[in-house]
C-alpha cells in the first residue's frame, strides 16, 4: 500500500553546530584571558599587560581555526576544537605566570615561543584538513608508517644530530632549535598499527593454537606468520625509546598497542599476555639498565633522605607532592604559588603547577576536559563506518588517555616518574604541534562521520520508505 509524499518521513542532514562551537570558543579565550589576569593580580596587584597582548593573540587564533572549519569541516564535532583550545590557553597563561615569577618582572614576562608553536601546530591542523580529504587512504601506507615512525624515533641515535638532555637521548637539533622526534612517531605507529590490524583482524580474532594447563585453556594464540611483523615493528621501535631513555613514550606506547590490539580483536586473552610480557621485561629492564633502576629507587624510596640528596634523586618528585599538597582542594590561586621553584615546572611538571594554584578541584576539570577529547574520539571511532577510521579514531584517543595516565600517574607516585609532557598544556614545540595534528585528524574523521549522505541517497533512502 503507498503512502501519500506529504506524510512520508525525510532524511535530516546533521546539524553543524558551528556556532555553539564559536560560543565554547569564546568561553575558552574568556578564561584564558581571566588566568592571565588572575595571575598578574596576584603577582604585583594589577592586570598584566599580557592580558591583551597574548590574550588577544590567542583569540585570533582560535577565531582563525574556527573560520577554517567553517568551509573545509563544516559539519566536524563542534566539542572538540573548545575543549584543545581551553587545555592550549591554560597552558599559555600557566606559562607566562610560571616565566613572570622566574625573570620577577611581570611585565618582561613572555610565553611568544609557546604562541608561536601553537600557531604552528593550527596551521598543520588547517593543512591536514585541507589537503587530507579521505583520511582512509592512510591505510595504503602501512609499512611505510612503520618504517617512517622507527627513523623519527632511530634519529637522536645519530652522532651530531642528536641530543642528550638530563641523561636522556630523545632531541635532534637544528641550530637554535631543538625537536623531539618521538612525539610524531607516535602518530605515525598509530596508523600503522590501525592498517595492520583492520588487515589481520579476523586471524587474530581466530585461535590457532590454544594454550592448556591440564584440561584449562589459558590463552589462544594466533598464526605467528600474521601477527610476528607486528610484533617486530613494536619491539623495534620500544627497543629504540628504552634505548634512548625515553621511557615514557615506551609506556604510552605499550598501552595504546594493547587498547587497540583489544579494539581490533576484542580477546582480552591479549591483555593478559601483553601485561604478563610487559611484566619480564620490566623484570629484565631492571637488570639491564641503570637509568630504569634509577627511576623504580625513586619511585619506591622517594622520601629517602639519601635518594632525595643525590644529583638526579627524588627532590623533584618530592617538591611536587609537597606543592601539590599546598594546594588542597581549591589551589593557592593563579600566581600565588611556589611551584615555579620546581625542575621543570612548565613542561613535565605543568599538571603539578596547576594543581598547586588550582587545586584539586581545578585539576579534576582539567582532567574532564581531556577525557572529553577522548570521548569524542571514541564516538567518532562508533559512527565511522569503515574499520580503519575507527581503529584510527579509536587510538588517537587511547594515546591523548594513557599520555595523561603516564604523566599524571608519575607525579602522584601511582607509577615511576618518566619525564612526559602533558598534551596541549606543557611547554615545548614538538609535542604541541604533534597534539594539533592528532586534533586536525579528529576533526577530518569526525567531519566525514558526520557528513550527510549525497542528495542522490537521501531520495533514494525516502523513495523506499514511500513504496512501503
């Protein structure tokens, strides 16, 4: 029986919801804003000039990102780009209060690098947006990804290229100029690892040879000929970080390999063998290197006396919980703060600076924000339709996620201290524009997730409806 057209229910194209993004938009630049104002009322009892200078800077180049996505992602999660630019702005702010304490001239205060790095990482963002149309056809470049992430990660072993800073050996420098290679390995190894396991993801679904303790199964394993180039590629390129004592980026890595092993398979069989081998080679770790001995005394004996003395103790550690116990619940305000005393206050111990002058409550937010970002990476990972968009989607988040586990579980004593930077908020060109190219891929990928379908499959959709 036919059904009259008027009656007949359409196909709604998605909203794009640009201008609720301009809303949160603005709201992000209102409280960057406000911490730089907050910040200098605490330091000298007046606003900073930065206020306006860096405030209004920043502004434009949020308002710039947002016209961009206007015309070349018109219909992109309008979550995403707000929450970056809020985690970008409290980082800036954070960092010009941390250089106005330090130089203790307020208004010869400057946070310009980390204005212009963030610059350059928008830029990226627009560029990949622009030119990178159907993000799939990444998945033609599997090994080449592979290949690509072991020689960003190969290139601080390079005698005159590379750069070793506080004992460990992860910068190349280029004059003036230093880049931390291993921040955009890790987003080359993600696309490796999304191709090749949307590629072998039913042999690794499907056993090939149980493992038995009696008449108990303990796990399955699959064919060594489908899952050993992996393997190989990972351990290459762990074996490379544990090298070049880049612990961190080892630990964030181990972790989105498992998350996106579990995606791609969902046997949780892997997870057990991927913690029991992560546990041997911990174990043999230990016995091998003494930069990871080093860090497993500090993390169980950093209240030590002795280990606290020593040239590359627990000090840091230490002053870190102590500054973040000052804080409590509601912080000592913007500027009103010790932290600046501590190593490294504005890239690796940024999260603890914050906490201090925010406190606990200004942390918690912080946190949301960024989970926030990786929940909008998962549902873009649940509305892609093709399997590669989502294992992409899917370990961009699990990479944002355990980078702040891996840095905020070392400050809090929750896992050894291992030197990482903190996503958007951390001072550093490298790892805040390898975070803007993973924001530009989300904002690609959620773009196309979201997209209506061709005028031409919405009449034939509603045609079918009709003849019903």
């Amino acid at each position: 029986m036919s059904t009259d057209t008027t009656e007949a229910p359409t196909a709604l194209p998605p909203i794009k919801r640009r201008n609720a993004e301009l809303v949160l938009i603005l709201l992000a630049v209102v409280l960057t804003m406000t911490a730089l104002a907050l910040s200098g009322l605490n330091l000298n009892g007046r606003v900073p000039s930065a206020m306006w200078t860096y405030g209004l800077i920043f502004a434009a180049m949020s308002l710039a990102m947002h016209v961009a996505l206007r015309f070349i992602a018109p219909y992109a999660d309008p979550l995403i780009l707000p929450c970056a630019l809020f985690l970008n702005g409290i980082g800036v702010a954070m960092i010009w209060r941390l250089d106005a304490a330090d130089s203790g001239e307020i208004e010869h205060a400057g946070v310009g690098m980390q204005l212009i790095w963030a610059a350059v990482g928008m830029g990226l963002a627009i560029a990949l947006l622009f030119f990178l149309r159907e993000p799939r056809v990444l998945q033609r470049y599997t090994y080449l990804s592979a290949l690509i992430a072991i020689i960003l990660i190969a290139l601080p072993m390079i005698p005159g290229l590379g750069i070793s800073v506080y004992g460990a050996r992860r910068w190349i420098g280029f004059g003036p100029f230093s880049v931390q290679p291993s921040e955009f390995a890790k987003i080359a190894l993600v696309i490796f690892l999304s191709s090749y396991l949307v590629t072998k993801r039913q042999v690794l679904s499907l056993a090939a040879k149980e493992i038995k303790v009696g008449r108990f199964k303990i796990f399955d394993l699959p064919r060594p000929r489908d899952f050993m180039p992996m393997v190989v590629g990972w351990v290459v390129a762990i074996g490379l970080l544990v090298i070049t004592k880049d612990l961190g980026t080892s630990l964030l890595l181990f972790g989105t390999f498992l998350g996106m092993l579990y995606v791609a398979t969902q046997r949780s069989s892997w997870v057990a063998i991927g913690l029991t081998v992560f546990l041997l080679a911990a174990t043999l770790a230990m016995q091998i290197f003494w930069h990871f001995q080093q860090r497993v005394d500090i993390w169980f004996n950093a209240f030590d006396r002795e280990v606290y003395d020593r040239v590359g103790g627990s000090g840091q550690l230490v002053d870190g919980q102590i500054a973040m116990a000052y804080g409590g619940m509601f912080g000592t305000g913007l500027g009103g703060g010790q932290a600046h005393n501590i190593f490294a206050a504005d890239s690796d111990f940024i999260l603890v600076s914050l906490a201090e002058e925010l406190g606990l409550t200004g942390l918690m937010a912080i946190l949301v924000v960024f989970f926030i970002l990786v929940e909008r990476a998962m549902r873009i990972a649940l509305a892609s339709k093709e399997l590669f968009i989502k294992m992409l989607a899917s370990g961009i988040g699990f990479v944002m996620c355990f980078q702040v586990f891996v840095v905020l579980g070392g400050i809090t004593r929750i896992i050894p201290l291992t030197g990482m930077t903190t996503p958007f908020l951390a001072a550093g060109g490298s790892a805040l524009m390898a975070s803007w190219l993973m924001i530009g891929l989300l904002l690609r990928m959620s773009d196309n997730a979201r997209r209506p379908a061709p005028q031409a499959i919405q009449d034939e959709g509603a045609t079918q409806v009709i003849s019903r």
